[in-house]
C-alpha cells in the first residue's frame, strides 16, 4: 500500500502510475529526485469500486460528452465524502510515520496525482489531474482526496474519449513528495519544442517555486542552450512581476517579487541542468520535459515525463549531434503528393520502386553506391524526403525556391531564406559529377521527345489532342481491363513499371506541359495594364477536362437521386446499392463512378488506403453533404458559370488586341482548351495503376491470411516487397513480428504528428516561411479570386467532421479524395499549396475563394471563429464577434 523512493524497489507503472514511476526511475538512476513515497493505484481501488457502481457512473457511460458536465460535479462530490476503509487508514498512518522519520514532523509536500494512463508518449493528460502543494502531513487525507476525485473531472474524461481510451472507468495513485522550498525554479525541454531541434534545451524559470512558470502566471526566463556545444544560445530576461512561496499557514502563496528584472540563473546553472536533462532523456530514450528546482545551490528534479508534441524523425535520416546537417523537404506536402498522414511501408516502398523505375526510364540503369548524404530523394519513416543539401551543391536556394512556387509557396519561402553554408554539402554527389555525363544521351533524347510532343500540341492542337486522347483511352483500357494479375508480385511490378514511365513522358507530361506553358504565356500576350491582367485572369478558369473536377461533380449529381432519409444510415444505403435495391438512375450513374474513379479515394497515394471501389461508404459519407435540402450549391453550374465567363473574356480580348496578339491569342486559347485540364489526368492515369498493385497485393495478403502467417488481407501493407519475396522463399519467416517492426516508427507518427512540417533538418529543426501575420489577420497566397464569409472549420482528416453549407474549410492540405468538401464550403485556406496544389486547381474551377501557404493555419485557426476569407489578396482576416 506504499511504495517509497528512492528505493531499491520496482514499481510498475500500473501500480505507481505515470509520475509516481517515472519518479522511481529517476531515482534509480541517480537523478537529484526530492525523497517521497507513493500510495498505489490499490490504496484508490475502493473508492472507485464505489463510484463506478454508482447510477451516475451508469448514466455517464451511456450518455454523450456534451452532457457529462453536471454527472462529473456529483460524481467528484461522492469521491472526495467517501469515508477511508481500515486498510487505508493504516497505510495513511504508516505513510505519515515514514515521512516524518525520513523528511522531518514540520515538512511540506507536494501531493500530485499519478495516473498510470498520464505522462505516455501519446497522451500527457498535461493540467488535467489535481496538484496540491504546501501540504503538512496532518492534511494528507484532504490532499489525496481532491488527487482522486480529479480522476473523474470532465476534462479528464473527455481526454481520454479524444486519445481513443476505451476504458473511462479511474484508475490512480498518489504522489507525496518533499516540498522544496525552492530559490529558483521552472520547466525544462530536452529539445526545443519551438523550432523542434535535438540540439537546443530549453529552459524557462522564475524565483520562488515552480507553479508561476507551469501555469502561465509570469513571463520567464526563458534561455535556449545548445546540447552539442555546451553554450547559451539565448538568455531572455522576462518580465518576473510575482512569485509563489511556501506559506506556513495557506501551503502556498503568490508575492510581489522585487527581483523582477534580475536573471534567475546563472550559465553553470544552465549548463548544470541542461546535462541533467540530457541524462533524463538518455534514460528515457525519448525527448523529455522536466519540472525543476534550485534551493540554495542544489538542485532537484521534481518530475519527468515524454515531450508528446515533437516531430519524430526516423533514424535513417538523422545525423549525429555535431556532423554536417543535412536538409530535407517533404515530397509528400508537395510535387503533387499531397498526403498528410505516415505512409505505410509497403506503399513508401511502392514509391520508391515506381520514382526508380521512371528514372531508370529516363536515365537508364546507373549503378551507383550513394551515401545517405548523396541520396536525391530519401525514403524512410512513412514519408518521402527530398534532399535539398544535394541540390544546394548544384544551384542556388534562390533557384532553388523557384521550383517549388507552383507546388508549395511555403517551401519557396523557406529556401529563398535558407543558410546555404550551413547546408551545403561540401562536394557535389556522384550523380551530378562529370562520369555522370554517360547518361546525358540517353537522358536528352528522352526531354527532347517530350518537348517535340508539346511542340506539336501548340503547332497542331487539334490533331495533337485526338492521338492523346487515343493514347490515353487505350492506356487506361490497359490498366483497367488487360491486367494479368496471375502473375508472381515481382514479375507483375516489372511488368507494368516501364509502360507507365513512357506513357508519363511520351503522352500525359507533354500534354500538361503544354496547357501549363500556355497558361504562362497569356500575361505576356494580353500587354501588362491593369486591365489587361483582370480581362486575362478567367482565362485561366472554368478549363474543361479535369478529371478531378468532374469528379466532384459526379459525385455531386449522384448525390442529387438521393433523399434526406437515405444518408441517414449509409451503412444500410451501402447494402442497398450493393443488393441493387435503389433507382434505376441512380445504379446507372453509380456504376460510372465507380468504373471512372473508383481508383481514387481520400490519402490516394499510399497502397494501404482503401479507394471508393474498395468502400463504397467513402464515397457515400461525401455525398451525404451534398444530398437536397443539405446544400445549395451546384459545381456543374458554377463550373459552367466559369466557362461561359472565360468565353465572354477571351472575346472582348480578342476586339481589343492587334493582329499578331490577336493570333497568337486565338491559338494560346486553343491549346488551353485542349490541354489546361490535363493537370491531374497524370495522377489520374498513375493512381489506376496504383489501384492494380493495390489489388494484386491484396491478393497475397489472402494468401498469406490462408496460410495462417498473418491476420488480415490488410496487414500485407505493412511490410514490404523484399518481405513478401522472403516469406515466399522462407515459410517459416515471422510476418507479424516483422510488421510489428516495421510499423512501430509509424505508430509513433500518429501519435505525435498532426501535421508534417514541409522542411526539416537531419537535428530535427523545423524551418519555417516569415510570418505573414497582420493586425487583423493572416496573409498567404492567393490562387483562387473572391471573397466570402464564415466560420472555421479545421479539419486534419477528410472524414474528421462535417464541411456544412457555408463553412470555411481549413486543413493542411488536400488530395482529390478532400474535392466533395469543396461543394458545400464557401472559402478554402490551406498551409500547403501553390498555384498547380489540388486545391487551388478545384476551387478555382468550383468558383471558391482560396489562400494557401498560410503556415500552421490548422493551429492559427480555430473551429467557429467568423473569417473573411479574400482570395485575390490572399489575406484571412478574423472577423469581430456579433
């Protein structure tokens, strides 16, 4: 019933609960940890046997969160009345007995809660659970009392429902720890939880004890040390106007502090404590933040627990503290990928096999042994890496921020300010060196077919158009209705890899690359006013032949055979349309959906992700949105609103301009027509073979499922290819243990990240674009013209919530599976983007203002807050409450 510290004893962390045995741990270790002893997770067993036979309890678990405020008051009411048992009568004497031997009759001590849910990697429970400091051992019965009924605060509770416990029911220990009477103390981060660098600790302290720095009351000290060097980096003096003490009478109180302007500590303080965190973290194997005192000139740590809201990094791509930094961007936040969320492996190892196999296309096979530093594109972790230090040997960050405009403004921003000397590798890798001239012939005759194409698109755009669309009808003939999924996984890769790389340069780039050029050219031929620009600017909208877009209008018409009733339960609709139980019009319509775009779905470009043919509900769940009486607006309309504009522009250019301005227009304007809205029919055309590897896939997790070495067709997707070859080679190979494996760094990713930062260093740092903030809100890119009103939405997945009528709809940023929710927003506000991303192209094309490349917009903006969303400025402005 008590459990000492130090002690040469063990406790689980069921027992002694997070703080309690993260308090043990230390201890063990040698760390400065203030005496105490804990009271088990057994001691509270009682009460909370009592509670949860309670009707409240009963009524709490059966009803929704909104309404357990009330039945959480009566709830901790009962707890803190409940009388002791004699078991814990005993074992508070016993307790109080100890303490007094061991710290003296007249200490103080801090009683802290100490779930054995709290202080995980994945959840903190951070401010949830009741502290009591400045206690005296003849109030401990109090004390614990309140520790135990916060286990059953709404927040708590509410807490746990968001964090996926399943288990709402308390379970607690206690923590009775020597109060320090404390001259200076603070918190302390093992990384920097700002910019998220491995190498800096971060320290923020006040005089007195620690509450004033935990709970926000002061602006403290703050100072930023740098782990590997052993140096202050940053000493801020803040403003320190009150202080917390202990007080005989009330435990603790809060005082004027009249060294308000003096520094707290010293550099050997910092550097004291700093090596004292990075031995917590070494202990820990994970980033940690600490709770620390100074009581003269000793100091004490008073807990420890995991930094929860880092960016992990995995260990393929970091470098030691100390070596050359390398620079990396995420491929998947830009270039057209648009995922936000760990891939998983088999679906990062697909990427990697198909990005080899073009570039084996174009390049031909070049063997080369690359060091990680030398690696062009890096895949590790659940994510695809860029590695920027490589280029910076070739180009500037000037040009090199250049191709990231059209993609990702945040990234082009970041890297036109970049430090190239601290990224720079110190001689260029083997691919961009003279022995790599070998391949330039085979490599030039590939771009100059590519450009002949796009040549022809603008000398004969109408020939040129009918051959495309010949070769693009018979390619996803092809991949949709030729594949021979009979053949063994390896050879079935092989097999359709290389006629995928030249339909990619020989029939769909050229095509895009024409409606983009094009699309460039009109500002030169319309003259440079003003006016010009704005007669210009509809050009560039309502472009015909999007896959995406007409995908959301599809999606959109499907919903329209639909009545209120039917979205109401779409798992029984699912068994309906499966049964073919619905009208007639809308089985017709469905079918070509699904045989047109069944291949896409939310997070497309991960294998492992289910697509609208795999789970029809995906695409039920979108449509219910859009169902008559739930939204109003109409993208086949607007898009054809957009056309009629466009044509009605071009015109009155074409009477206002000369006549070699006029021709080159008229046949500027051809090619648009023909080619602009191929700007996703390439992943169109990738995405239908990615569905096929999918498929086939599937196929060998049955197998696998069958022969008893895994539990679900699914679970294939966390291996890899190697994998699956050695399984077939090895039956005696553990798959779930090898999935375990490979899936474990991805866990970690879900857990800590909700939104993958677009350039990060190999130390972890994150680099971020300047500030756009103005005084009354936020600027990004503008990339889709208009002006509208209404309150935030902020979503990190495409099914997280609804997108009502009206709504601005705020996310990191979309793929086409994300179109639906376009439908009923009125405004569209991304982090990531740029004038070619996704979503600038669909709200464009559904009429929709959009601001992209507003960074950390997710966290800027919050749910309900009234914006005004401008997408010609590219400004989000916070509207004043009515």
């Amino acid at each position: 019933m008590i459990i000492p510290f130090p002690s040469p004893e063990r406790a689980s962390r069921a027992a002694a609960g997070g703080k309690g045995h993260s308090l043990i741990r230390m201890a063990a270790a040698d760390v400065p940890v203030p005496p105490g002893a804990i009271l088990p997770t057994a001691f509270f067993a009682p009460w909370f046997e009592a509670i949860t036979e309670t009707n409240a309890w009963t009524a709490l678990t059966d009803t929704p969160p909104e309404n357990w405020p009330p039945l959480c008051e009566d709830l901790t009411a009962r707890c803190r009345a409940l009388p002791l048992t004699t078991a814990q009568e005993r074992a508070l004497e016993r307790l109080r007995e100890d303490l007094a031997a061991r710290c003296g009759e007249e200490a103080r001590f801090a009683v802290r809660s100490s779930s054995p849910e709290e202080d995980l990697e994945s959840a903190s429970f951070a401010g949830g659970y009741e502290t009591r400091l400045g206690v005296p051992l003849d109030s401990l019965e109090e004390a614990l009392r309140h520790c135990a009924a916060s286990s059953l605060d709404v927040c708590v509770l509410v807490y746990k429902t968001e964090h996926g416990f399943d288990d709402l029911a308390p379970r607690l220990a206690v923590v009775v720890q020597e109060q320090i009477d404390s001259d200076v103390a603070g918190v302390a981060f093992s990384l920097n939880p700002v910019t998220n660098d491995y190498d800096e600790a971060v320290i923020d302290a006040n005089w007195g004890l620690g509450p004033s720095v935990v709970d926000g009351r002061v602006s403290p000290d703050h100072f930023v040390v740098n782990t590997v060097e052993r140096s202050v980096v940053e000493a801020t003096t803040g403003e320190k106007t009150v202080s917390v003490r202990l007080d005989a009478g009330s435990g603790i109180r809060e005082q004027e502090e009249p060294r308000a302007e003096a520094r707290t500590l010293s550099d050997a303080q910092l550097l004291e404590l700093t090596d004292e965190l990075c031995h917590i973290e070494t202990l820990y194997e994970h980033p940690v933040d600490i709770e620390w005192a100074y009581a003269g000139d000793q100091l004490h740590v008073l807990q420890a627990r995991p930094i929860t809201t880092h960016v992990p990094l995995p260990p393929e791509l970091i470098t030691a503290p100390g070596e050359q930094r390398l620079l990396y961007a995420d491929t998947g936040m830009a270039k057209g990928a648009t995922i936000n969320a760990p891939i998983s492996p088999l679906g990062l190892d697909w990427l990697k096999t198909f990005m080899t196999g073009i570039s084996e296309w174009v390049f031909g096979s070049v063997e080369l042994s690359l060091d990680r530093d030398e690696k062009p594109i890096l895949f590790a972790g659940g994510r695809a890496y860029q590695n920027l230090s490589a280029l910076l040997t070739l180009v500037s960050p000037e040009r090199l921020a250049k191709g990231f405009e059209e993609s990702d403004s945040r990234i082009a921003e970041i890297l036109s300010t970049v430090d190239a000397d601290r990224y720079c590798l110190p001689t260029r890798p083997p691919w961009a060196r003279l022995r790599m001239v070998t391949v330039l012939p085979r490599f030039l005759w590939r771009v100059t077919r590519m450009v002949a194409s796009m040549l022809w698109a603008f000398l004969a755009p109408d020939r040129a158009w009918t051959a495309y669309r010949r070769k693009i009808d018979a390619f996803e003939t092809g991949v949709s209705e030729n594949i021979d999924f009979s053949l063994p996984l390896d050879a079935f890769r092989r097999r359709y890899l290389a006629p995928t790389a030249r339909h990619f340069f020989q029939v769909t780039g050229p095509a895009f690359g024409a409606g983009f050029s094009a699309l460039q050219m009109v500002d030169s031929v319309v003259g440079p006013s003003d006016e010009s620009q704005a007669l210009a600017a509809p050009l560039k909208r309502g472009l015909p032949g999007n896959v995406v877009v007409e995908m959301g209008i599809a999606l959109h018409r499907l919903a329209q055979h639909l009545d209120p009733a039917d979205v109401e339960d779409l798992s029984r609709l699912a068994e309906r349309i499966e049964r073919r139980e619905v009208p007639d019009a809308f089985l017709r319509d469905w079918d070509r959906f699904l045989d047109r775009w069944g291949c896409r779905g939310p997070d497309e470009m991960d294998l492992a992700t289910p697509r609208y043919a795999d789970d029809p509900t995906i695409a039920l769940r979108q449509m219910a949105t859009m169902a008559p009486g739930e939204a109003d607006f109409n993208p086949r309309a607007a898009h054809e609103r957009l056309r009629e504009e466009r044509h009605e522009a071009y015109e009155t250019l074409m009477n206002r301009l000369g006549g070699i301005r006029r021709a080159l227009l008229r046949r500027l304007n051809r090619v648009i027509e023909r080619f602009a809205g191929t700007r996703d029919t390439l992943k169109h055309e990738l995405l239908l073979v990615f569905h096929a590897v999918r498929k086939r896939v599937l196929m060998e997790g049955r197998r696998l499922v069958d022969e008893g070495r895994l539990d679900a067709p699914e679970d294939v997707f966390g291996l890899t290819f190697d994998d699956l070859s050695a399984a077939a080679e090895d039956p005696s190979l553990d798959l779930r243990d090898l999935r375990a494996e490979r899936t474990r760094f991805l866990k970690r990713l879900e857990e800590h990240v909700t939104s993958f930062p677009p350039v990060i260093d190999s130390r972890g740092r994150i680099l971020r674009p300047p500030s756009r903030e103005t005084d009354d809100g936020f600027r990004g890119m503008p990339v889709s013209p208009g002006v509208a009103t209404g309150p935030v939405k902020v979503l990190h997945a495409v099914d997280e919530k609804p997108i009502e009528t009206g709504h601005v709809l705020v996310a990191t940023t979309t793929d086409p599976g994300w179109t639906p929710l376009f439908v009923n927003a009125a405004a569209i506000v991304l982090e990531v983007g740029g004038a070619l991303q996704h979503g600038a192209v669909v709200a464009r094309e559904f009429g929709k203002p959009c601001v992209v490349g507003l960074d950390r917009a997710t966290t800027l903006l919050k749910d309900g807050q009234q914006v005004e969303v401008d997408g010609t400025k590219g400004t989000v402005r916070l509207q004043e409450e009515a």
